[in-house]
C-alpha cells in the first residue's frame, strides 16, 4: 500500500501537483454503505449516490445493505481517505458532502455503484461525476450485480420523472404531479429510470 501511495504521489509531482496538498483522513466509524465518520468527528456523507439502508429501531434492512456496509469497511481499513467537494459542502443534517477517494486514487462512490451496493442519486448544483457515475451504474445493471441481481416488483405502466431532480415518481405521486411539463419526463420502467441516472422517490417509493 505504501507502495501504491508513492507512486501516486509521484504522479502528483509529474503533474505540478504539491504533494502536501494531498491531505488523507482515517476513518472512525462506519455508518452504512454511503456515510462514513472521520477521526476528526465529522460525518461524511457520499455524493452522488445512495446505498441500501441498515435496518434501525426493529426495522428491517434492505437488499444488500450489510453487504454495501462491509465493503466501505474492509476498504477503509486499508486505506486513508481524500474529500473532494463539489458546489454544496454540507447537507440539512450538518453532514460534508464529498466524493470520497483512496490512497490508491479510486473513487469510492464510484466502485459502490459499479459493485451494484448503491444507485446513482443526484442532485443539482453537485454533478461534477454525474456522467461518470450514471455509467458504472449502467454496467452494473446490465451485469446484474448486487441491488440489480433481483427482480423487482410489479410494475407501473410508466413512471414520471423530473429532469430538475432527476427523481422519478409512481404515475399518482402528488410529488410527480406537481412536476411542470417543462421539466416532466416520462418512463415506461423503473428499469428504464435508474438507466438515466434518476433515483426513486421517498414518497411513492416507486
């Protein structure tokens, strides 16, 4: 590993990139698939995507959530990590918002959704990697890789989508309705939603 480190480091200074501004952060505790604390006492929660949820107060956890969990784990352990922000750097919850990468350079938001352990969620002003997200979920989706591995439910006959929230919506969402043509978009299956990069609606939960 200490390897792998000076030779990024070494592609760095190649680059006129200083080496001290490469700052990295161990990592205290692991919350799930997508939010992490630092040593310094901050929670950090990943952009761009969403990971399946842990099950909390008697609830049950989702499909591949203890699998997305173990995963940020065993990488963490193994390695420092680098916050990169994008226009927002905190959410509502006081949490950072980062695109968080390794030692090694790899980006971890992007291997989640390419493992098929998270979906691509974003949300506007932060899409610096939303083209480079929106593919590793693409592949994992057509490999059928972790969430995309089972089949799910009945289908709607289309769903409603909003290009201003790249969120997408049961057909009787009153969330969905109140989208404006403008920016409406419609989707003959979740399959066909997740495949542009929207993610599901809190609400509906489509």
């Amino acid at each position: 590993m200490r390897l792998k480190k000076l030779i990024f480091l070494g592609i760095l200074a190649s680059l006129g990139i200083a080496s001290a501004s490469v700052s990295y952060r161990s990592v205290r505790f692991i919350y799930d698939g997508d939010t992490i604390l630092l040593d310094g006492g901050q929670k950090v929660r990943f952009l761009g995507i969403d990971a399946p949820e842990i099950g909390h107060d008697g609830k049950k956890c989702e499909f591949m959530a203890g699998a997305a969990r173990r995963f940020v784990r065993d990488v963490l352990n193994k390695s420092g990590v680098r916050l990169e922000y994008d226009r927002e750097r905190t959410d509502r919850h006081g949490r950072l918002l980062a695109y968080v990468f390794l030692e090694n350079g790899d980006m971890i938001n992007t291997i989640l959704v390419r493992k098929g352990l998270a979906h691509v969620m974003l949300k506007r002003p932060n899409l610096k990697y939303n083209a480079i997200l929106i593919q590793c979920q693409q592949k994992a989706m057509r490999e059928k890789l972790g969430i995309w591995s089972r089949r799910s439910g009945p289908e709607e006959k289309s769903y409603l989508g909003s290009c201003m929230s790249y969120r997408f919506h049961r057909p009787d969402c009153p969330f969905g309705k109140k989208i404006s043509e403008k920016n409406r978009i419609r989707f003959h299956s979740r399959h066909d939603a997740f495949w542009a990069g929207y993610s599901p609606c809190d609400h509906c939960q489509p």
